[in-house]
C-alpha cells in the first residue's frame, strides 16, 4: 500500500550510513538534544551506546536532535561534539542533524497522509481545552478524542474550517497492546487504549519530537535504541508510529536515572555539569568513563578497568534496573587509579599548560623535567589540578627562610656537609645511590631518617611534605642539590 522505505540518510560529508534492511549489525545511537552541554548524565548514556556497539563489533551513531528551534544553540551543539571528542566517544557515522532532515520527515507525512495513517485535525486549542475540562469532570483521563478521524468527521457532518491551519495526528490503533521486551527492564506493556493519536506535525509542518525520532532510527537501522528512563513513555508512541511505517522494531533499552548521594534527581550541586568542566577540574577522561561504566552496570567486583575491557565486558544484562547514586569520593579514587596508570609523558602534556598558565613557564624549561616530576608525584595526587599544584614545588623558588641553619644540631649540619661532599662525588647518582650514601650519613652521625630528611626537604624544596628526599635529590640532580646545601651549611 505504500512505496515508503527506509531512506539512508546522508551527513555533512554526504556520507550515507551502511544501512541493511535486516539489520544484520548492530547500530546504536546517542540522539542528544543541543539545548546544553553534555552532562555526566547523557555522557553516561552515550557511553553505554557506544560500549554496546563496540561489543557487537557493530556501528555507533550520533544524532543531534535539534528540532527545539527555541531551545537549541550551536554552542551547545559544539560543546556536546567537544565533550564527546574529550571522552573518545567517537561515532562511526554523523552527527546528523534533524534540522538538515526535514524534506524526509515532510515526504513521509505526507505518505502517511496519503495511506490514512495520519489525519488532520482542526481542532483549536479553546477547542481541547473545553474537551480536556469535560472528561476531566467526567472523571476521565484526558485524552484527544479522535473527532477529526476522516470517518468520525464525516459521520458527524463536519467540515474543514476555510482558514484552519491543521495539525497532523497519527491514527493510533484502538484496541490491544503494545509490549517490548526492555533490553534493561524486562517486559513493559501499554494497552492502546491509553494512548491518543499524537500530533506528529504541528500547524506550522514542523513535525514533533517523537514522530522525527522514529523515522531517523527507521532510516539509520537502529538495531538498539540505549536511553534514559524518562523516554519510557514514548516508546509504546514510536512503537505505534514505526509499525504503521512497516520498520522493524529495535530493541529499546531504557536506563535508570543517575541520582544524587542524597537521593534527589542528579542536578548541578550533584555534579551534573558539563563533563568539559570534569576536563578542566583535571579529571582523566579514562578515569571519568571508568567511573560512569560502573554507575548503572556491573562485572562482578570490578571496579578498575580501561575501556578496551569495558567493551569486551559491556552488555545489556548487567545493567542496573534502579536509580544509581552519583558518588564524588569514589569519581576521585578511579580518577586517581587512572592517573597512577597513565605514563609521566601524558601527565606532563596535561599538566603542563596549567603550570604555564599559573606562570611557571619559564621555570619549567629550567627545570626538572616535567615528566619525571609527574612519575614521582603521580601516586597520591587524584586529579591533575592535584598533580599540578604538588608538582608546582619544583619549579617555585624556595624561600631561604624555609630552612634555618643555627636552628640545626650539630650533626644534622655535619651530615648535610657529608652529602654535599658525598653528592659532588657522585654527580650521576640515581635514588638508589642517593639512599645509600643517605644511610651511611645517618650512621656516621647517630640520625634518624625524618632528623636529616626533614631539613633536607625544607631546604631544597621549602616545604615539609615532598616525595621520598632520596627520588627529590635523584630529580633535582645530585651536583645541583650539592652547590644549594653547601652554600646553606
Ligand atoms: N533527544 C532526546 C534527549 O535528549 C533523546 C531521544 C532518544 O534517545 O530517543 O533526551
């Protein structure tokens, strides 16, 4: 009855996505809506998106659904195609953009139309306001009444209004229905009879949020349709609207909300900002993923993994049917697993612009080098915003009056001569040469570690917290750590 059928369509490059009726591979989308930026909350779901396509060895899409002409920005388009780039969460195919797909949605009311799956109604808003108050008094759901299906129309002896502008319904079916088996939630079912005809084009044409979405995951060959929670309510809709189109269904998977640690829905004070602002409060963008793959999914005890694991692992079985709760502490005890894993190289490149922009520059090409200070330092700093204030020491000039000599022992001052002896001796010492001269001096002079360790790190570094003194000498340089002791002693 109608010549409709999926139609590939094509990106800003013109390239069309590999589309196979059947849908032999699996293809999953992120459909995000540019009225803000990426938030851990989609980040989460793209994610997923993502890891279920890599699993399948199959195709990841993004969507941008920008139809909200009121509501959607080009910056938040950007800053969603920004965030996504940072966290690697890159598509196989687009972005597409709903706005450049308008001539297909038209082309497909228009069949729609054509066949008498959609009407239209001329109902004005008084019009359905008056019928809402009615069945709302009645003490009924209130629902659109289907008056102008063509038959009900005609039987009623009503006319098109001269200068109505209408809106298109679909023609919901009346009696059964719907059921999907949830890919997360299991069974979900909605009898038809609680759903209305929806307005798929509005009085204007433009064609409303649920209808484009149907027709892109028809066009795209979604296999599996991975979102939050909130769109269950549309599902039984699109399910209606993609059935009369002849599509095949995907497989809807809804996920749980991400909450707060205190129980409410996930908001800014809860850490749902842009994940952009995770870059800049120095989170890895490995240890921020690792983080999210576990809130809504599992794989046993595991807690630390990178993504090539979480990938082999991912499925849609072991994610969580309940509300996970987002949770700061543990965000910075993955993010710091990861920071421990990453070379002092990378470290370095990502640190290096903030000690650059707290004016540092010039003393970091003095230096130590930074990769090497970022290897020491890496193990107990959670963030890189931690990583580049601890790794500031080194290049800061250290105050003289950190480090006083007449308040030191006799053979504190004997043992720090030794090692400026023992160090220009040794101008190639590594730590563990360090830490042995280190040790002879302590015996020869009856002190302990923290008696000579403590001086020395007020000294060289002017501060009392630093890593193990025999790395910081090692680091520093052993000929350069002997001229600044010998000249204090
Ligand atoms: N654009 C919708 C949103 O941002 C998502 C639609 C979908 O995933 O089906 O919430």
């Amino acid at each position: 009855m109608t010549s409709l059928a999926p139609a590939a369509p094509q990106d800003a490059q013109g390239n069309a996505p590999g589309n196979t009726p059947g849908y032999a591979r699996v293809r999953t989308r992120f459909a995000p809506s540019p009225t803000g930026y990426l938030h851990v909350g989609s980040a989460r779901t793209a994610l997923y998106a993502w890891a279920f396509a890599r699993h399948h060895g199959g195709d990841f899409i993004l969507r941008i659904e920008d139809t909200d002409v009121e509501r959607s920005t080009p910056e938040a388009v950007q800053a969603i195609l920004d965030g996504m780039a940072w966290l690697g969460l890159n598509p196989d195919e687009g972005p597409f953009y709903q706005m450049q797909r308008m001539e297909r949605y038209r082309e497909v009311i228009a069949q729609m139309l054509a066949d008498g799956r959609a009407y239209h109604c001329y109902a004005s808003p008084a019009e359905l306001e008056a019928m809402r108050e009615a069945q709302k008094a009645a003490g009924d759901k209130p629902r659109y009444d289907g008056r102008w299906r063509p038959e009900r129309a005609a039987a009623a002896g009503v006319k098109p209004p001269a200068d109505g502008r209408p809106v298109v319904r679909f023609r919901n079916p009346d009696d059964g229905v719907v059921q999907w088996d949830d890919g997360v939630k299991g069974s979900i079912s909605i009898a038809n009879a609680e759903l209305d005809d929806l307005i798929i084009a509005r009085a204007d044409g433009t064609p409303t949020y649920n209808f484009c979405v149907v027709v892109d995951d028809w066009d795209m060959g979604i296999t599996h349709v991975i979102r939050g929670d909130d769109h269950i309510n549309n599902t039984p809709r699109q399910i209606n609207i993609l059935r009369a189109l002849g599509g095949a269904e995907p497989v809807y998977a809804h996920l749980p909300m991400i909450h707060g640690p205190d129980g409410e829905k996930l908001s800014k004070r809860h850490g749902a900002v842009s994940v952009l602002q995770y870059e800049t409060d120095g989170y890895l963008p490995e240890g921020l993923l690792n983080y999210l793959a576990r809130l809504g999914w599992s794989h046993g005890d595991d807690e630390l993994f990178a993504m090539p694991q979480f990938t082999e692992w991912f499925g849609l079985d072991h994610c969580s049917k309940s509300a996970a709760q987002f949770d700061f502490e543990k965000l910075l005890w993955v993010n710091q697993h990861h920071m421990k894993m990453a070379s002092g190289e990378r470290l370095a490149a990502l640190v290096a612009p903030r000690l650059e922009a707290a004016g540092l520059g010039p003393a970091l090409r003095n230096g130590p080098a930074l990769a090497a200070v970022c290897d020491l330092l890496k193990d107990r700093t959670p963030t890189l915003v931690a990583l580049a204030q601890a790794a500031e020491m080194f290049y800061v000039p250290v105050s003289p009056e950190a480090f006083d000599a007449s308040a030191q022992s006799a053979e504190v001052m004997a043992a720090l001569r030794g090692l400026a002896a023992g160090l220009t001796a040794q101008p190639t010492a590594g730590p563990a040469e360090v830490s042995a001269l280190l040790k002879d001096l302590l015996k020869a002079h009856g002190l302990k570690m923290p008696q000579l360790a403590m001086p020395l790190r007020l000294l060289l570094l002017g501060r009392t917290e630093t890593p193990a003194i025999d790395r910081v000498i090692a680091l520093l340089g052993p000929s350069r750590v002997a001229q600044v002791v010998a000249a204090r002693v």
